[in-house]
C-alpha cells in the first residue's frame, strides 16, 4: 500500500516526486539480471524512496530464488542494504518504505544516510550497487547573497579517486559507485545519453570503464517511462575487477529497446513484461553464453555485441550506439496513435530545451 502510495504521489507532476521514484519494472528487471545472493551486501548512493532496497529483498525472499536460514534473514534486516539520500523529506519515505517491508528497525542507527555520497569515498566497499541517480547535468548547491539573492554555485568534487573532475553530476556518480564496489563487486545504474558520449571528462571515464571494469551490457531505454520529461536514459552493466594491465572488458552486449519502441507514463506505461525480453537475451545464469538476435540475415534484431577495440576506435570513445532503422521514417501506414505521438513531441522538445539550457548555462 505504502509503494502505491508512493507512485501515486510521483504521478502528480505538479508535486516533484516523480524525480526520486524510478519505475518499479525497470527496477524489478535490473535485479533480475543482476541476481543478488544472500549474504551480501547493496548499496544505492542516491536511494530516493528505497525503489532498488525493495526489490532487491523481494527477490532475495522469493522461496524460487533462495531458502533462507535463520541468519541469512537476520544479515538480510540489518546488515544488507546501505544508502544515501540528500532530501531530507524523501529520505523519511525511503526509511518508512524499508521498514514497513520488514528492513531494520523503525529506532535506533539507520543504514541510509543523509549525506552527499559524492562529497567522499564511501567508508566501506559493496557487493553490489544498484542505482538511478538523479538526473540533471550540473551539480549546484544554492546560498544567500551579501543582497539576499539566492544563487547557485557549481560545484566540482576533487576527488583523489577520481578518474576525472568534473562538474557532470552523472559522470561523477559514474565514477562513485565504481569506487564503492569490491574487487569482486557488481553494478547496474541508470544513466542518461550524455554520459556515452560526452567528450572531455566524459571520454576519459568511458576509457577507464572499459581497461578497469568489465563493462558486459548496456540497455538503451525508450523515452516516456520516467517522470521527469525528455529523458533518454540507459542502463550500464559493469563488474569491478582487481588492478591488473589488461583491459578487463573484452565485448560490450547492447540491446536497443528505444528505436522503434513508444512508452508513455498514462497510454502505454512500462511494464515488466515489456523487458522480460531483454532479460532473457541478458541470460543472467551464463552471462559468457549469448546468443546475438542481431544478424546481417536478421537486422532487426535488437540484441547485439560490440568488441571493445571498436567501441574505443569510435570518435570520443563513444558508446551511443543505433542500429536499428526507425519504422516511423518509412512505414507512414503504422504510426502510433495521435495522443502517444503527441506525448513523444513533447519528451523531445523537453530534451531540446534540457541540452539547450545546459549550453547555456556553459
């Protein structure tokens, strides 16, 4: 009831919750790739009201997944779950979520801390991380002037474990969360376009994502699923590994569920059946065993496998990566219906407006 009512609030845009509440299919189809055991420990350095913590403890006490024990139950209520949330509000939701579904206590110390998980290194290191932090570009933190103006002031995190600085809050978190796994460590997070191919800071980061970390999967999302407007947002896929010379990505699985896909938050919302697809190809079980849906005899196959050499030939290291040819540029008989083509109008011209307010702001 508690996550009905949760949804329920993020679909009033009007009230701004939308930003802090990530689809609960999109979630639900992260940890089924993802798999966590029981034993170990997820972290969300951006938590918003405990979506990943939830999911991650429905599949950990799905008696088709696992039979816990006395103390798997008990590592699983106290000592699995580590997060950060920045709004004080949305941190009180993300702390009544997790105890009405029976994670920790409702006193005593808290596992999701309010402080800025960029600001330093996390104090210990993680099993798994899975994330959708927030979107938006610059980090800012708003003051009072000598004249009682509020302003803005970028903020850049000069981090000793960074490979990069920047101001991209997302290149940033990026960046975080591979420094909060173990060695053995893996992640899946949400991130938007810009990310895969963003120059400068952006380019470096994509370098040492596929020397450092073996980075298997990325899953192109369509727009229309999150709240917040104009977003063109993918999943990353990436295992930490121990320091070594070589490169520890060899190939690069994509699978493109953007082209020609239309999604809408009211007439056609994401489900979890609309990715059970992608989790298939995923083949979580046997990740080292994939079968390409993509061919020169099959070009509409969604499912394919870049080497890394090719990806880091690509100008910038780019990962934007389409194949797929757009139906709507030729098959003009089977538009979607008026009132999706018009909701996509207006996601695109809110990502216009995004990239051109962000130029400006340059």
């Amino acid at each position: 009831m508690y996550e009905g009512l949760l949804e329920r609030n993020a679909e009033d845009t009007k009230s701004g919750a939308g930003q802090y509440f990530t689809p609960r299919a999109l979630i639900r189809a992260m940890v089924e790739c993802v798999r966590p055991e029981p034993g170990k420990t997820i972290a969300d350095p951006a938590c918003g009201t405990g979506g990943f913590f939830l999911a991650a403890h429905d599949f950990l006490t799905d008696s088709k997944n696992y039979a816990l024990d006395k103390d798997q139950k008990s590592f699983l209520k106290h000592s699995t779950f580590f997060g950060n949330e920045i709004v004080a509000g949305t941190r009180r939701l993300c702390l009544m979520n997790m105890f009405l579904h029976g994670i920790g206590e409702i006193t005593g110390e808290t596992r999701v801390s309010s402080a800025d998980a960029l600001i330093s290194p996390s104090d210990e290191t993680f099993d798994y991380v899975l994330a959708n932090p927030p979107f938006g570009k610059k980090s800012s933190m708003s003051f009072t002037n000598a004249e009682g103006e509020q302003e803005a002031e970028e903020l850049t995190y000069n981090r000793q474990d960074f490979w990069a600085t920047t101001s991209n809050k997302q290149l940033n978190f990026v960046q975080h969360i591979r420094t909060m796994l173990k060695t053995t460590g893996r992640a899946a997070v949400v991130v938007p376009d810009n990310v895969l191919f963003e120059g400068g800071a952006g380019e470096t980061i994509r370098r040492k994502l596929l020397q450092t970390t073996d980075l298997h999967t990325i899953l192109r999302l369509p727009t229309g699923i999150f709240y917040a407007q104009g977003v063109k947002a993918n999943v990353l896929f990436f295992d930490n590994r121990p320091a070594s010379p070589d490169p520890q990505t060899s190939t690069v699985w994509y699978y493109d569920y953007r082209t020609n896909v239309h999604h809408t938050l009211k007439q056609k919302p994401l489900t979890y059946a609309h990715l059970e697809d992608f989790i298939a190809c995923y083949n979580a079980r046997n990740r080292h065993e994939r079968t390409p849906t993509w061919s020169e005899e099959t070009p509409d196959g969604r499912w394919r496998a870049f080497d890394r050499e090719e990806l880091l030939a690509r100008d910038k290291a780019s990962l934007d990566i389409f194949w797929l040819r757009d139906a709507s540029m030729t098959d003009l008989e089977n538009l979607p219906e008026p009132e999706m083509l018009a909701e996509e109008i207006m996601e695109n011209l809110s990502s216009a407006l995004a990239s051109f307010e962000a130029v400006s702001e340059q």
